[in-house]
C-alpha cells in the first residue's frame, strides 16, 4: 500500500488563499495517483463541518477559537492529539507555511517517527521567515515561537521552496541548502477555453475592456497603486471596467478609495467566487500590483487561461513571467508605469494575443499541476529513502 501522506495547514478551504489552493490541488494530485491523503487544519467558523469528503481526501477540522492566544493553544492541543490517535496512519507530515502548524508537526512528528516536509509560502515582508524574525523581538511569548522553530526546523528532513527568493531566505535563516528543495507552485491546464463572449455574457458585463485581479485584499497585493492607474486608464477607455476577485482585511479601505477617486461603477468588487474561470474567459486582460508574491496562483491561473498579464517585478512573478515575451513586468508602485503599460496593452490586440499564446505554454512547460505532483512523490521518496 502507498505510503499515507498527511497534510497539515491551519487555514484551508473555504478559507481563501494561495497556499490552500495549493494544498487542495496536492492533495487531490496524490489521491488521483492512488495514494492515501488526508488533511487536517483548523475549524476557522463553526458552520464549517469537522470532517468531509472531497475527490477522495479526507478532511479534518480541529476546534479552534477565535482568541488570537488561546485559540492557537487550543488548536495545537488538538492537532498533537490527533496526530498521536492517528500515528499509525500515514508515515510523512507535510506541513503548509513554517509557522505554528509547521514547527508542532515538525516536533511531535518526529517524535513519533514520522518523516517532516514543510514548505514556506510566502516571501519578503509577508513571507514566513520574516514573520518569525518579528516574533523574536515581539516579548517573550514571541521569543518562545521563535526558539520553537529554532529548534524544529533541525527536526524538519525537508523544506520545500516555491521560488527561489524563498530559498534564499531559508539559507539565510540557517536550513542547510542540502535540505530545501524548489518545486514551484503548480496549477491546471484547461484543455478548452469559454469564449469571451459567452462569459460576459454569463457575466451581465455590458462595459468593456475588461480588467481582472483575483487575490486576497492585503496589503500586500498594492491594489491601492492600482486603484490610482484606474484612474488614468479611465481617460483613455471611459467603458472600461476593473473586476477585483477575493476578500481580505483591506476591503473597506479600498472600497473608500475607489469612492474618493471617483471611480463610480467602472470598479466592481465581486468576493470570492465560486468558478473564477468565466471571469478569466471574460477578461482581456490580468493585473497583479502586488508588492510581494511566493508564488502567484492567480496569475498562473490567469496565464493557463491565456489571459496577458501585468505583474509588478517581485519575487516569485520574475520568476514566472519573461517581460515581453509572456506577459509585462512593471515596477512596484509605479502608478504612472503601471497606468501607461495597462493602456499601451489594451491598445495593441496583437500584443495581447502574441503574449497569450506563449503565457499558456510557459504554464504547461514549468507550472502544470502535473509536474507540481510529481516532484512532490520524488521528494517523497528521497525522504522516505524507498518507493512510494
């Protein structure tokens, strides 16, 4: 029997977000390949159901509270108990971001003899090893978080990095290079693209062009740098329309933006959706102002689409995009640069074409779903040093 594969990540669907897109994809990945996967994470809303069922992958959720201190306490309470009930069950933890689920998997995992993976997700400010870097100057319950992972991450038998700026941050916070492993952000490839006009019809979409953002609302993502090109692009294409795709903590301040600039009907927050792909299909093209990226789902989504993107030169999306050859790379909180390169592009429709065609190749060439599987087993294996 293959071995039993467990994957562990606080936050998991319906909470939105990259790394639980991609811990789904994974999971769903290895149960399709015939192997035993699981999930456990965290009960985050009290509809949520403590376990399911989905394609295949059973799903746990644990209690855990709303209060910041006592809640984490009580979650890990339950994960070490469920990973002790459960020992038996599966033979790697694979834990998403080296934060709290990471370093107690990593701790009580390998007590119980269990092979650890843990891949960090994010980069830069927002990435994982900054986070824990604040911890340690944040008093001294911080400063036990930050020993904890001190001390797991000499427990951890393998990190994953999503990109290489990741990587270059676990080197620089102590993890032999021996022991991390690049295996970018994978995602599925559709085999038939909607027709433009069948999605914005779908849609009710009457203004056009059509721009897209689909991400969380942080920080983050800049999408207030964007809201500020919109502006501009509006003097050049009066009936565009900008789609912003996702929920997050920057939501309010950016709808008052939006008011303030006058941008009336032309920007449309639409929350999280269920199929993101019709508004892809609907789209003429893809925005990502983010300020720092891991590895950018949507825009890999976006690219597998064909849909051109403009991306802003970080971390992970230089690591996706060739500027000009797949899609635009723009400087981080240039609102002129970003406004002129979203109007130059909307402006050329053989560019867009030319840009799409190739983005879709880049996506099956180095971020299908497929391989993203793949290299996941092959370090599987070397850490289990025998066949899956």
């Amino acid at each position: 029997m293959p071995a039993g594969i467990l994957i562990a990540i606080r936050e998991y669907l319906p909470s939105v977000g990259g790394a639980q897109n991609q811990a789904s994809l994974l999971a769903r990945g290895l149960a399709r390949r015939g192997f035993e996967v699981e999930i456990v994470t965290a009960r985050l809303k009290p509809e949520w159901p403590t376990k399911e069922k989905e394609q295949g992958v059973a799903i746990h959720r644990l209690p855990s509270p709303g209060v910041k201190f006592w809640g984490t306490l009580l979650y890990l309470l339950h994960l070490a108990l469920f990973l002790l009930k459960r020992r038996r069950d599966f033979q790697i933890i694979h834990a998403f971001m080296f934060k709290e689920t990471g370093i107690a998997a990593a701790v009580i995992g390998k007590m119980l003899g269990k092979k650890i993976v843990v891949g960090p997700t994010g980069a830069g400010a927002s990435g994982d090893v900054a986070f824990l870097r604040k911890k340690r100057k944040s008093g001294w319950p911080g400063q036990i978080y930050y020993m904890s992972a001190r001390i797991a991450l000499h427990l951890i038998d393998a990190f994953i990095a999503i990109s290489k700026e990741i990587k270059g941050e676990l080197v620089h916070f102590g993890i032999p290079k021996e022991k991390i492993h690049l295996i970018p952000t994978g995602t599925p490839i559709p085999e038939k693209l909607i027709p433009g006009d069948e999605a914005r019809s779908a849609l009710s979409l009457t203004r056009s062009p059509i721009l897209l953002f689909a991400g969380r609302l942080a920080p983050e993502k800049g999408l207030g740098f964007l809201l500020k090109a919109w502006k501009d692009v509006l003097k050049k294409f009066p009936q565009a329309q900008l789609l912003i795709l996702g929920e997050g903590a920057e939501k309010e301040r950016l709808l008052a933006q939006a008011q303030n600039l006058g941008l009336g009907e032309s920007v449309a927050f639409k929350g999280v959706v269920k199929d993101v792909s019709v508004f892809l299909a609907a789209a003429d093209l893809f925005v990502l102002p983010s300020l720092a990226e891991g590895m950018p789902v949507a825009l890999l989504e976006a690219m597998a689409s064909g849909l051109p993107a403009i991306a802003t030169r970080v971390s992970g999306t230089e690591e996706v995009i060739t500027s000009g050859k797949d899609g635009i790379l723009m400087e981080a909180r240039d609102v002129q640069g970003l406004s002129q390169a979203i109007i130059d592009l909307l402006a050329n429709k053989a560019l867009r074409r030319r840009l799409s065609s190739a983005a879709r190749k880049t996506v099956n060439k180095r971020f299908s779903l497929e391989l993203m599987v793949e290299s996941h087993l092959q370090l599987y294996r070397q850490v289990l040093r025998r066949p899956l």
